[in-house]
C-alpha cells in the first residue's frame, strides 16, 4: 500500500537540493514537483497540499529542518514555515525575500536561514530581518543559486547555473569556476560537504569535481565521470545545441507530469534542436538511461 501511495505522486525529488529528510520524530518528508510534501512515518503517508494546508506551492524544490523542527519549504512561489501546526508563508510581497522561485534552503549554526533562488541571488533570515546578496551588491557570480552548503568553518558554499562555487566566509566572498580553478564544469548544481571537510560538487556537464581548500591538507580538484550528453544553452529560449558520445539512440522529452513530447534520433555527435514551439517551463529528457532537467525560457 505505501508503495502504491508513493507511485501516486507525480515526481519526487531525488536531488541534492531536495532529497527525502528525516525530522527528529524520524518521519520522513518528500518533495514533489506539483502534488506538494509527502511525510511518511514508517506506516502511514500524509500529503500536504495547497487544497488541504497552508502550503504556498505544490511545486516543492527544497525541505529543511530547523533546530526547532520546524519545516522549511521553497516552493515555486515562495517559503512555506511548518511548526507541526502553523503555516506562515514567506514571499517577496509579504518579507524581505528577493524571489518567490526558492530552490534551495540552508540553515547555520546561528540558525540563520539561507535562501537560494532563481534569478533573485540569495536571501538570508535571522527571524526578523531579511539580507539580499546579488551579484550587484556582493561577490555572487550569477543569481541562480541551486544548491547552498555550510561547512565546519561556517562557510557558506553557493552552486550557482553559470558562474561556478562562490564561498562566503560572512565578510569576504571568492569564485572557483573554470578559468580560475580546476572546477570542471561552471553549471554547478549540488554540494557536499563529508566528514573531512572536503567540497563535493555536482555539475550539470561535467562530472563531479572534488576540493579540499584546508590549507593543512594537498588541494586537490577530480574529474570523476563524463556524461554521454551535453545540452546548451540550458535554459534555452529557442535552440539546443546538442553533443553526444554515443550515437544511435532517440533523445526524449517528457514536462513534468510524464507526458512524451518530443523525441529525436541522434545520428550525430552534434546535433541541433529547435525548442522554440514548446511552452515555457521544466521539461525531464532521457538519454541512452542518462535523465536531466531541461529549462525552456
């Protein structure tokens, strides 16, 4: 029965940014794109939605937990707080926030609360008040941040779509992408921190890059793996420059709720698509079994 409730779902969110969080009473709690959260107890699943709660959005990018459990939640149209009972939403008509498209949530050891958006660069909330950092009053290199990490330090850790890993030590800010470091991709999408306090970074076309900046330790930057397809620009408005490894196969796009709209067959190791008759949004392309998010402008 649980497995036939999860199914139900339209898509959960495995990613970095969103991945399944277990409060401290262990429930379990799920993004989805478009059916809201889903918390799951060990037996039972509850769903939370707009029609039955005061989430913002059903369209949930990112989950955290604070040190009061409450539940953080960025959405397509702004923060959804969860105290266990209470809902109080969070957007740029009613706080300080600088852009409703929330993708990713970090909280430091001050609990000060990190907001990553689309385009809007990063919001921070102490509780009362609300800080912007853009790439027009700080170091930011781009203002889509999709995925935010703290290391032991209390660094904070952006993935910007474009502009590489900016680290923020809360005076100084520093850029790592491509032309100044060994990062290997600029489209940076996730970040892990592990025990010794290495940087992980996933990018969209490139591989994992690996860094270790503790000066006590030897610096070090890896190339781990190497995708069979590449997609520019993305997001795209119009045309998207396709290149691939592995020739043969159909490449197909699904939107959001699964639906099949459009596939090719890549005869070529560069190949060219024009995406100018589809609707603005998120779209899911798969690719002899390699899957990715495609953004049509």
């Amino acid at each position: 029965m649980c497995k036939k409730k999860l199914e139900n779902l339209n898509t959960i969110l495995i990613t970095k940014k969103s991945q399944p969080i277990a409060g401290q009473d262990s429930n379990k709690w799920f993004a989805t794109w478009g059916s809201g959260i889903s918390k799951f107890d060990g037996t039972n699943w509850t769903t939370f939605n707009t029609s039955n709660s005061g989430l913002v959005n059903d369209t949930v990018l990112s989950i955290t937990i604070d040190a009061q459990g409450n539940k953080w939640f960025g959405t397509a149209a702004g923060i959804s707080k969860f105290n266990g009972t209470t809902w109080t939403t969070y957007k740029t008509g009613n706080s300080g926030l600088t852009n409703n498209y929330v993708i990713s949530i970090s909280i430091d050891t001050l609990g000060n609360k990190w907001f990553g958006t689309w385009g809007g660069g990063v919001s921070k909330f102490n509780g009362t008040t609300w800080t912007t950092y853009k790439m027009n009053n700080s170091g930011l290199p781009n203002d889509t941040i999709l995925a935010i990490a703290i290391d032991k330090k209390g660094n904070k850790w952006f993935a910007t779509f474009g502009g590489g890993i900016s680290k923020f030590n809360g005076n100084t800010w520093i850029t790592y992408n491509t032309s100044n470091s060994g990062l290997v991709d600029d489209n940076t999408y996730s970040i892990l921190i592990d025990a010794q306090n290495s940087k992980w970074f996933g990018t969209f076309g490139g591989g994992v890059s690996k860094f270790d900046d503790d000066p006590l330790t030897i610096k070090s930057v890896s190339f781990l793996d190497k995708p069979t397809l590449v997609i520019s620009p993305n997001p795209a408005k119009s045309i998207l420059n396709i290149t691939t490894t592995t020739t043969g196969k159909d490449l197909v796009v699904y939107d959001i709720t699964g639906k099949h709209i459009l596939h090719q067959l890549l005869t070529k190791e560069k190949t060219t698509i024009d995406i100018s008759t589809l609707s603005a949004g998120v779209y899911i392309y798969e690719y002899s079994g390699e899957k990715g998010k495609l953004i049509k402008e």
